[in-house]
C-alpha cells in the first residue's frame, strides 16, 4: 500500500512540476567556453525582432542535464545540482546557436536575424539577455530567427 502511495506521489510530483525560468546575458555567454568550443565564427547571429520579414522564422530548442549533476561518491550515483544553473543555460543556449549556423550553413546563409526566445509558445525580445528554462532534469533553452 506505501508503494503505491509513493507511486501517486511521485507522479503527481512530476506532473505538477513547473519550470523555472532565467534570463542570462547573452554576451557573457557568447565569450564563455562553450563558445569558443562550439562556434565557429562563420555565421552572425543577431538578437532581438526588429526586422520584417515574410519568410517563416526557423524553432530550435535544446534541452540538456549536462552542468546539472554531480557524481555523489557516498551515494555511488549521479545526482542533480539545484543552485548554479549558468553553465548549463550557456550550454544550451551556444548548443542552440550551433544549431542555427549549421542550418545556416546548409543553406548557403551567412546570417541569423530575429533571434528570439520561443519557450513554450512565449516569445521573449532582447538583444541583451537569453531565456533559460530550468525544470526538474532538463535545462532548455528555445529560440527562433530568420536565416539570411
């Protein structure tokens, strides 16, 4: 009977859930490591919608757990960090722009334009910071723009 109240309450748990959301600066996370590791300087990317355009704009999300656990030598077992989210929004956020410039690429495009935030449907507008959803295991970050 305890198992099966576990059960309910870790799905309840799960469903009830709600994601965090943060917002970073984008050039802090253009000059971090996973930058300088992940891009390559052959496409531009430019924040923020201020241009009008009738071509459909391109949706990446990545989602990752990587930055988010820790091997736990007592437990013997991975297990998640709750208090810096950062690193892993940075990852995600370059894992995103490395995305766009191989679509980028593929295309014969040396431009991303209107580069915005799309999480869940919301959009979010700056040339200053990027959104970072953190959930209970993923951290994601969504973004949408024109290829140029």
């Amino acid at each position: 009977m305890n198992k099966i109240f576990l059960i309910i309450f870790i799905i309840f748990n799960f469903a009830n859930a709600k994601d965090l959301v943060f917002y970073h600066d984008i050039k802090e996370a253009l000059n971090s490591k996973f930058a300088k590791q992940y891009l390559k300087n052959d496409v531009d990317f430019e924040f923020y919608n201020n241009k009008t355009l009738d071509d459909e704009q391109l949706k990446i999300s990545k989602a990752t757990s990587r930055y988010r656990k820790i091997y736990d030598t007592l437990k013997k077992e991975h297990v998640l960090l709750d208090k810096d989210y950062k690193t892993s929004c940075q990852y995600a956020f370059i894992a995103v722009l490395k995305a766009f410039g191989e679509k980028a690429k593929t295309e014969n495009k040396a431009k991303v334009i209107n580069l915005q935030g799309n999480f869940k449907n919301q959009l979010y507008n700056s040339k200053d910071k990027f959104q970072c959803a953190v959930g209970k295991f993923v951290t994601t970050v969504s973004l949408q723009g024109n290829l140029k």
